[in-house]
C-alpha cells in the first residue's frame, strides 16, 4: 500500500484533520506547492510520485519515460514552469541529440559492462537506446559515437570503421581489411563477400579462396547464433568454411596454419 507523504515535512494528511489522510499524488502535490520547507526541488508526478529536479536535467528522455512508465512530459513540464524551477526543455519525447545520446551510451556502459555493438542498438525492445543510423546521422559513424562518450571500440566486434584494404575493397571493420592485407593481398586468388547457390544464398560470408576451395569468416562475438547456423548449414552442405575469431588473426603463425589445414 503506497504511504502518501510530503517529500519535505513527512506530512501525510490534511491540516484539516477531518480530511483525513492524502490518498493521492495529486493531493501531495497541493501540499507541496504550499509546504513551508519546499526548495523546488523535486517536482510531484500524479502517477509516479516524487521525482527529483536533478534526475529530470541529468536524464535523457527515453530513459525517464522507461523508467517511469506512464509519465506525461507535458504535465510535468507545465507544473515545473508554474513553480519557476529550472529545467531542461523535455517537451519532445521522441527526439534524439548528440547529449543524450552520449548519455544514453555511457548508460548502456554502466548497465551491461561493455561497449554496445550494433546489434545490441538495432535489437533493443525497449527504444530507449539510439539505433545506428542515428549515431551515424549525429557522429558520421557508429565508431565515432563510442569514441565521443568516451568509451573505446571494440574493433574486433565484426563492426566498427569502415576501412579500405590493398585490394581496394571497402571492409566494414578494420580487422577485416587487416586478415585480408595479411593474408589474402597478393598470394590467394579470393571473391570478397561471396554467397553459397540458391537456395541457400541467404548469407553472405567474408571471403571465399578458390584456389584453396575455402570459405572464410570471422567471428567479431555479436552473433554467435547466426556463427552457430552457418557452422551447421555448412557441415550440411559439406563445404569447406573456416571460422575465425578476431582475437586470433594477429597470431600470423596459428592463422596461416589455420588456412593451409582447412585448405588441404
């Protein structure tokens, strides 16, 4: 059972005893407004209850509207400016700018422990956290984002900065370009991003080796189910597909062994 109480004196009925108790936000709120002790700093949600100013400036607005769900901006926003409290614009609910979206990236860091990768942004149920298209539109790249919440990419995701190889291709990370420099430039005839016959041509895999009748791919650990399937569609098929984490490609020795096994 909620405890109706004043934030500030603790008092949780009306001066007029015969009132009785507060049995609602709104009564608090009314309260509030008039309590002695009151420093505007915390603002009465009708549904939510105390919220502090503070928390309200320092949080982005998908992260408020998650964490109090129900919350209507423009109520609240019409009860901060008729006490005179200072505080952001939150009057757009849905919109997105370089602050918060550092804010909201910092916060993905504090709650999980890692950096999040473009899956964890492209998946999210919750629409609390920026896709990365929109880390693109405001930072140029999803890498640069990172990089201005002050976190560092994890460039052996399979995901990060667009980077060209010696073969002039386009490879959507820089360890892609590295294990392509290193070990296909100038010494396999290769197809970069081949796919496998209809009807089984719905993925796509890093490289294919045809001297060596070798598909190659690399496992950056954003998707270990989509490894899992092609792992079992190619045992399936009978073809030859090396698998290789990111961790490993700069250990030259073990990934040109690597090679040269799957290949015989």
């Amino acid at each position: 059972m909620i405890e109706y109480k004043c934030p500030y004196c603790g008092q949780n009925s009306y001066k007029d005893k015969t009132k009785g108790v507060f049995t609602s936000w709104s009564a608090i709120s009314r309260h509030v407004s008039k309590c002695t002790m009151n420093t505007h700093d915390i603002i009465i949600d009708k549904l939510h209850g105390p919220i502090t100013v503070s928390e309200i400036n320092s949080t982005p607005i998908k992260v408020l509207k998650n964490k109090y769900k129900g919350l209507k901006l423009a109520e609240l926003t019409r009860t901060v400016r008729r006490n005179g409290i200072s505080i952001k614009n939150i009057t757009d609910a849905t919109s997105f700018n370089k602050e918060n979206i550092i804010l909201l990236l910092q916060q993905y860091f504090s709650e999980f422990n890692r950096v999040p990768s473009t899956r964890d942004l492209d998946t999210t149920s919750s629409n609390i956290y920026p896709s990365t298209a929109t880390l693109r539109k405001y930072f140029g790249s999803f890498n640069n984002a990172i990089v201005a919440a002050g976190l560092e990419p994890t460039i052996q995701n399979g995901y990060g900065t667009d980077t060209i190889g010696k073969d002039g291709h386009l490879y959507r990370s820089k360890s892609e370009a590295y294990f392509s420099d290193s070990y296909l430039f100038n010494i396999y005839k290769y197809v970069v991003e081949p796919k496998y016959e209809s009807p089984y041509g719905y993925w796509s895999y890093d490289w294919y080796i045809s001297d060596l009748n070798l598909y190659i791919e690399l496992d950056g650990g954003i998707r270990p189910y989509r490894i899992e399937e092609k792992i079992n569609l190619n045992k399936f098929l009978n073809k030859r597909c090396l698998f290789l984490k990111t961790s490993e490609i700069y250990n030259y020795e073990v990934t040109c062994s690597k090679i040269k096994e799957y290949g015989s």
